[in-house]
C-alpha cells in the first residue's frame, strides 16, 4: 500500500516507523528538510520536502497513485486542506488527519467531516485520545495500563505484581484449574525488561509486569485475583490546564460520582480559560512545583495527582514531589519514552504516552482487514489486535487448539454476536466473531496473513 | 435646512439645536394635550392655562432655537452633563408654569417640587389627589413619563458612552470618560447620538406604554387611571391619580399587568433595543433578572413565613385565600418598590397582616435603595451593581480557601467581578455618603431622625411613594417646609443622575489621572 504521511514529527516518525516495517510504501513530507532526512536515513521511507498542503507537492509525493494520506503536521489548518486537496485533485481513498483545537472537535459540528464538505474520514485528536488515556488509567488506579476493547466488554490490563500477590509461582495452566469461571487470560509477560508471550507453563513471579485481558465485568475479580484492590477515587489534582487537563477535568465533572478535581494551571490565560470551561472544578493558577500551592490543592489528602503539562520532566518532578506529600497515586505525561524506565525507581504509578496513543489510534485506522482495534504495548514492541473473522480467512471454522498461531501470538478473547467468551481450545472460531490477539511486532504480518487481508476491502 | 454636507433626517435635524432648547419646546408642545383634555371634559379655566403655557414655552422655546441654532455646542463630557442636569434645573419650572396658573392657591415652591418629583420619576406629591383636577393628574403623569424617556434615552446616548450610569461597572474603566480609541479618528456628535438613540427608544417605550394602556382598559380600569398607571408603570415615577397609592378598578389583572411591565425596569434586555455593552446572553441568565428574582422571593418568604413567629389572629387569616392574598401582595409590592416605581398592591395590607409585622415598609426601604437595572428609568444603586458586589465577595471567600485560585465563568464576569465591583463599591460609598449628607441637612432644617430617613431615601431612589408606606405613620410630602422641598429636591435631581455623573461634571480634574 501506498501511504504518504505529511509532518515527520514526533507522530508523523513514528507512524512512519510502523508502516514501513510493514513492507508499506511510505513518504514523509515536511517543511523542515532536517526532519525529513532523519526519517529516510533511520527508516525504510521516501522524503519529499516542501509545504504539505501544496498541490505540487503531494504530486511529487505520489499522491497520483497514493491509498491513504496521513496528515499530522502540527497545523489544523494544513492537515484539513492536506486531506482536502488529496480528495479533490487526487482522489486519494483514505483520508486521516490530526486535529488538536476543541473547536474543531466539538460534537456539534462533527458532521463537517465527510466527503461533501471536509474530505477528511478520520479525525484523530491527540489531546482527547490522551485525556481518555489518563481518566483509564484513573478508572483503574493499580493498572500501569488499561485499554479497553470490543466496544467496552473486554479490558487489558497492565499488573505489576508484587509480594502479596496471591498467585505468585502458580503456573498458568493451573489458574484455569482454579478460577474455571474467571473470562480472564494473561496474554503478554514482562520480565527482567524482555516483553514475551507466555506459555502454558510459564510461571508468576514477583516483579514481573503482567498484561492481563479480561472480560469488563471480571475487572474487579482479576484485579483481587492478582493482589490489587480497586479503591474508588474521590481527590484528584490535576497539573496542567490545557487541552488535556481541562479535557479531564471536563469529563470528571460529568461523571455522576462527584469526583472533586483540581486544576494546577501556570499560565494565568490558560487557567483563566480552563476556568471559564468548567463548573464546579477549582482552577489554582501558580507553579505546580510550588509545594505551597500543591498543599493549597490538598495533595497531600488527594488520592491521585494527574500529571499532564506539556513539559515531561516537569510531569515527573511535580508526581514525585506529590507523592512524597502523601498523594495516594500519580500519574504522569511522558513524551519522550526513553523515559519510561525511570518510572519504577520514582515510584510513579502509571503513565501516559501522547504518541504511543495516538499512533494506536492511527494505526487502528490503517490496518488492513477488518481491524477495529490496534493497541501498541511497550516500545511497539507488541500489538493487541481486535479484528472480524471473515470467511475467506484461514481461521474460519476451525477450533482453536487446531490454529497455527506462532510463537508469539495468543488469543485474549473471542466475542461472538454480544457475548465475550474466553478462548478455550475446544472453542469454534466462525466467521463474523471477534477476536482479539496479541502479537509480537515480528508476528504482526503472520497474523494479518491469518485474518486474511485482502485489498478489496480498501 | 440649507446645512453643507449630509443633511440629517427626521429626528437628526433637531440635533442642529441645543439639548434644552429642544427639550423646552417638547414641554411646551406637550402642554397642549392636557389643554385639549381639559376643553373636551369642560374645564376651561384649566383648559386656558395650559394652552396659554403652552403658547408661551414653544414661542420661547423657538425664539431660543432662532438665537442659539449656530452657536458650536462644547463637546465633550462637560458640556453634554452640563446640559443633562440644565435639564433638571430648567424643566421643572417650565412644567410648573401651567400648574401655577390652573391651580388657584398654590405657591411656585410647591408647583416646582411637585413637577421636579415627577419629572425625576420620584412621584412624590405635596397636593392632595381631589384637588387637582383630572388634566393636571394627566399633566403629571405626562412629566412623569417624559422624565423616565428622558433618563431612559440619557442612559443609551450620553452615560452610557460616557461611562457612567451603570455602564462603568460593565466596562470596569474609569466612570465619566469615553473610549479613547486612538485609531477612531472621529467621534460621533453627541447631539447626533441622541437623536439617532430618541429615534430607535420612543416608538418602543410609547408602544409599551399604549400596550399597558391598552391592557389596563382591557382589565376594566377607568380611562384616565389607566393611562396614569401605564405611563408611571413603564417610567417608574408611580404617579397614580387616584386617592391611594394601589391600582383600583382592574383589580387583580391589572396588578398582574404592571407586575410584567415592571420587569421592564429591571433589566435593561427587556427593552427590544440594542444598547450599550449587550452580549449575547438569553434574557433568563440576566443577572439582574435573577437578583431581583431572588430579593422579591426572598422578601416574599421572609414575610410569609414570619406569619409562624407571629401571634396574629389565625381564624380568619390562616384560611389559603388569606394566604394567596398575602402572597400576591407582597410579590407586587416588593417588585414594585424594587423597581421604585411605588405602586402598592391592593394585598399589601393582607401581606402585612399575614406576617405580623408592625411596619414591614422598612423591607420596601431597603429593597428601595437596591434599586432596578442599570440603564432603565429605575432608581437607586441599581442591581447590576449590587451583583458585582455580591459576586466579587463570593469570589473572596473563595479566595480565603484557595488564595491562588482562578474565577471562571468567562472574561466579562471576571471584570464585572474585579474592576466592576470596585467601581460599584465606589458608587455604593458615596451612596452611602449622600444619604447621610441629605438626612443631616433634613433634621437640621428641622425634620426628626425617622422622617428625615425616610424621606432622604425616598427622594435619593426617586421613590416618592416611600413616605407613605416606609414607616409606621405616612408622612406627608404637603406638611413640608420649602427648606426642606428645597434639600429633598437637590436630592431628587443627585439620585436621578447619580453621584459620579455629577462628580464628573464638576471635578472633571480628579478623573485625569
């Protein structure tokens, strides 16, 4: 497929990055000639310098030809009219672009996205994909990481397992034999820093990171199971104002369990407008590495701190700070990932990748087949995959135990019609069902083989 | 005329001429549709009179226009607050040349109070309402109704872009100076703006005024009372030609007619005319809608539900038509003194009988001084100002819990909140100040404490008639001495064009800063 991707930024890079590990044949546009030479020197990609949304451009860019144009400059504006001129002069099929201002996104006005008026199929907003990220990872406060699939029936979920877990040293063949009933089934295993698919006979132990995939009604059992306790959030502080923050705050107002929030802001304008967007939240505006003003936020009462300002070491330094205060759960913002490492030894909860969520949410839109749900785990180094069996696939009508799934692929669940049910080997995968899948990077293409991806469904 | 340039139309020519010379010939044309009322119910003694005033004020008025049509008029604030208050020096004598002469043992002192009260929408009078005979009542009503146009049209062209008059509480700028927009390189003439303003305001007040009038009819009111009641209604001077202060003859209905067109006065949203600081709320988030809501309920409850502490008679009273009268009465009597219109409800006797309460007019004193919206005929310190003291006091116990934190609700409420209030408190002290200048100079000429409150604050909030349902004996305007018409009518005219308004006129100095 031929996918051309305007903006070689921090998404653009990485949007590249997957797609051309998938045999795609990319082109990254950009402005700044630097950025573009950075993505053909470390990735597989062609690069064409030069303003996204100009005609000439994309035409030299390919866009005659092109399947899908991706556009993530940091621009609105340039990813609308990006996404338009490819409609209008090229009639490029597939249309995805970033768009960042609320305005724009405001569901008021989200039918201006369609092939009459803004060519655009996919609106993809990095803010509000982040803030669902964070109220998740609120919703399960003892997870590093939680998503959630088929339409809301299923979870996967991030453990860490500690001593007190009750099932350490059990292999996971025996947890079927114990919990018969539990629609729960560990589908990924980090230990000493390696990401693997477990087998059957592979063993908990302590300090292992778990990725659990589980039906949404078993979440609390699981998370019982494993030694976690799911306690309701009443306090949370939230640092930083903008999109995020106030995308926050916002949807924590709605909630129905009066959760009270409080917003850290620095700029005084930013607080002043998250302010005016909210009702009942109170927005402090100030330092929030200032401890008088986290004390002022009642941090140290507060039962998580929602780390989001645009600045990572900011987000790092105010959630440790918080939790010495004696906040109960942080939650940090962190852009860059080689970060990541760093959030055990600070003793920081969870948190968040901007981009890592919001390549997940492009790449949910670019995958062939009936994909509906790609979630990138780690440092892309696995992927959970939600897709529909068709009939032409390999898998159709056979039992489980009879696929040849490789090595690192395992089956989370299978929804069929309504029902979400735990893949047993016994259990008849048909054509129409569900099923999600986590899959090494290097057994992604054997899988999309196995789901049968064809091009006439582009 | 023959003037180089654009030649103005309609209204626009008489902005060739000086404000009051204009305004005097409005008087004078004006005086002769009381004279036509008097010849067709056969008075022609009181017919004779206003026809000759009439003669006189307009021949006047169009020698002074002959003389003054060239002269430059001052620009500037000054010179348009210097001819806002002329105004009320002027009027009030022109208006009470008819009544000198229809009125056979008068003396001008009383005459010039009298129509001074109504033409500052006050309504307070010193004659007894038998006396005078059913022209002069229409007279008075007229003044009335002209005065609260006047103010009304004043608030829209000249305080408003003047920032004052309630406007400097929204702008939160320095009261008693216009935009200084360095890029507008022209502003509009003042004369012009208040022509342009009379064109858009009139045909809407005079239509409501007909409409009331109309309804009132409807209701079953006598023509005369009617007409009275819709003029002191939309004017809030609450003249009435009647012997007491409440509506009669439509009975119910009518109460609930004025009760609507009072909310007129309460907000200035209400009128359908685009005015100064208009944003694009709906009239039912108004904020000085919802304070007055809320300060009529709040009288309302406190006086009905001290009907439980109160240990009157419960046979008769406790009955729910009791209880309905005493609702009635005190939601149309509170709205009424709150918009100082003072009209009283035909009910107010049951409301004050329900509570208990020996003289529950100290309630209509307080919710006098309050007063109505900014930028309507009402009276005194006007709600919106009130508002922002309240929010910005809401907004300071906030403040104590979390010294850091943000308001919301937008950036016009933010400055209403700050600025706004401050300008508020500013008005709100020297509020204060002149009550307390106006009833020391009262008891000095003689007054005792109580009646010198009551009527200092009734002719402060131009709500005349205050004096007679404020305190426990009703005070009337006619046992007054002329020191002290004197003293209540300088305190009419400052309460009309409110304090900074004359400040600005006077020390113009102190506001450059």
């Amino acid at each position: 497929m031929k996918v051309i991707i305007c903006g070689a930024g921090q998404v653009g890079w990485q949007i590249a990055r997957h797609l051309s590990g998938e045999r795609n044949d990319v082109t990254v546009v950009d402005v700044n000639s630097d950025l573009v030479r950075r993505a053909t020197e470390t990735l597989d990609v062609q690069g064409v310098v030069g303003f996204a949304s100009h005609p000439d451009v994309l035409e030299r860019a390919g866009a005659r030809d092109a399947d899908m144009i991706i556009a993530a400059t940091h621009s609105d504006e340039v990813n609308m009219v990006c996404c338009q001129i490819a409609q209008s002069a090229f009639n490029v099929t597939r249309k995805i672009a970033r768009i960042r201002n609320q305005s724009y996104l405001e569901t008021g006005y989200s039918d201006l996205y369609n092939l009459d008026r803004l060519a655009i199929d996919v609106v993809i907003s990095p803010e509000r994909e982040v803030a669902e990220a964070a109220l998740q990872r609120l919703a399960a406060p003892s997870t590093f990481d939680t998503e959630v699939f088929m339409g809301g029936r299923a979870q996967l979920l991030g453990l860490h397992l500690e001593a007190d877990c009750p099932v350490l040293n059990t292999p996971l063949r025996q947890l079927n034999d114990l919990f018969p009933t539990l629609r729960a089934i560990v589908v990924g295993m980090r230990r000493g820093g390696r990401l693997i698919a477990p087998e059957a006979n592979d063993q908990l132990l302590e300090e292992d990171d778990i990725y659990v995939f589980t039906h949404s009604e078993d979440v609390n059992r699981c998370l019982e199971i494993f030694g976690k306790k799911n306690k309701k959030q009443e306090r949370v502080v939230i640092v930083g104002g903008g999109n995020v923050g106030l995308g926050v705050a916002r949807a924590l107002e709605a909630r129905t369990d009066r959760i009270r929030a409080k917003v850290i802001e620095k700029d005084r304008e930013t607080a002043e407008r998250a302010a005016d967007g909210l009702e009942r939240t109170i927005v402090l505006n100030g330092d929030g590495m200032d401890m008088e003003l986290l004390l002022e936020a009642a941090v140290d009462r507060a039962d998580a701190i929602l780390a989001v300002t645009d600045d990572d070491k900011t987000n790092l330094l105010v959630s440790v700070r918080a939790k010495q205060a004696g906040c109960q759960m942080a939650i940090t913002l962190v852009n860059d990932p080689t970060l990541a490492p760093l959030m055990a030894p600070l003793d920081i909860d969870a948190y968040i990748n901007p981009r890592a969520t919001t390549v997940s949410s492009i790449l949910r839109h670019i995958r062939h087949g009936r994909v509906r749900g790609v979630y990138s785990i780690g440092d892309a180094e696995a992927e959970m995959i939600e897709a529909q069996v068709m009939s032409t696939s390999p898998i159709a009508g056979r039992l489980i135990r009879d696929i040849e799934f490789p090595e690192g692929v395992l089956v989370g669940a299978v929804m069929k019609g309504e029902r979400v049910m735990k893949p047993m080997g016994d259990l008849r995968i048909e054509a129409g069902d569900v099923v999600a899948m986590f899959a090494m990077t290097k057994d992604v293409p054997e899988v999309e083989r196995l789901l049968q991806v064809s091009i006439d469904f582009f | 005329m023959a003037q180089p340039g654009v030649a103005p139309a309609g209204f626009g020519r008489l902005a060739e001429f000086p404000l009051l010379v204009v305004l005097l010939g409005a008087v004078g044309l004006s005086c002769w549709l009381p004279a036509g009322h008097a010849v067709i119910l056969g008075h022609h003694r009181v017919a004779q009179s206003f026809f000759y005033s009439g003669l006189v004020l307009t021949i006047l008025a169009i020698m002074l226009a002959i003389a003054t049509r060239h002269t430059r008029p001052r620009h500037g604030t000054q010179g348009q607050l210097a001819a806002l208050a002329g105004a009320y020096l002027v009027l009030p004598l022109a208006m009470a040349l008819p009544m000198v002469l229809a009125i056979r043992d008068t003396s001008l002192s009383n005459a010039w109070f009298e129509m001074l009260s109504c033409f500052t929408t006050t309504g307070a009078s010193v004659y007894e309402p038998g006396r005078l005979s059913p022209s002069i009542h229409l007279w008075r009503a007229l003044c009335g109704w002209f005065g609260g146009f006047f103010i009304l049209l004043c608030a829209y062209a000249v305080l408003g872009p003047l920032n004052l008059g309630g406007a400097e509480v929204i702008s939160g700028r320095v009261p008693g100076r216009g935009e200084s927009a360095a890029q507008i390189t022209r502003l509009a003439d003042p004369a012009l703006r208040l022509a342009r303003h009379t064109g858009t305001i009139l045909p809407v007040y005079a239509g409501l005024t007909l409409l009331l009038w109309v309804g009132l009819l409807i209701a079953g009111e006598d023509g005369l009372l009617a007409l009275t009641h819709a003029m002191g209604t939309i004017s809030t001077s609450g003249i009435t030609a009647g012997a007491g202060l409440s509506v009669t003859g439509s009975g119910w209905v009518g109460e609930l007619l004025l009760f609507v067109f009072l909310l007129f006065a309460v907000t200035r949203r209400a009128l359908p005319v685009r005015g100064p600081h208009e944003s694009r709320q709906t009239i039912w988030r108004d904020p000085e809608l919802r304070l007055a809501l809320a300060l009529v309920t709040l009288v309302v409850a406190v006086l009905l539900l001290r009907h439980a502490l109160s240990d009157a008679d419960d046979t008769d009273l406790a009955s729910l038509r009791g209880f309905f009268r005493a609702f009635w009465g005190a939601m149309f009597t509170s709205l009424s003194f709150l918009t100082t219109t003072g009209y009283e409800s035909a009910y107010w006797s049951s409301a004050r009988d329900w509570s208990g309460l020996g003289a529950p007019g100290l309630v209509l004193l307080a919710l006098a001084i309050i007063g109505g919206g900014v930028a309507t005929t009402a009276g005194g310190v006007k709600l919106l100002r009130v508002y922002a003291l309240f929010r910005h006091g809401e907004r300071e116990l906030e403040r104590i819990i979390h010294p850091s934190s943000v308001g919301g609700r937008g950036a016009e409420e933010r400055r209403l909140r700050h600025e706004g209030a401050y300008q508020a408190w500013v008005f709100f002290m020297l509020f204060a100040i002149s009550i307390a200048l106006v009833m020391a100079a009262l008891t000095v000429a003689g007054l005792a404490f109580e009646t010198a409150l009551v009527l200092g604050i009734a002719a402060l909030t131009t709500t005349g008639p205050l004096a007679g349902v404020a305190s426990l004996d009703p005070i009337l305007y006619s046992g007054l001495t002329d020191p002290v018409k004197l003293i209540l009518g300088a305190a009419m005219i400052l309460g009309r064009l409110e304090t900074l308004a004359l400040i600005a006129l006077f020390a113009p100095g102190a506001w450059r800063r």
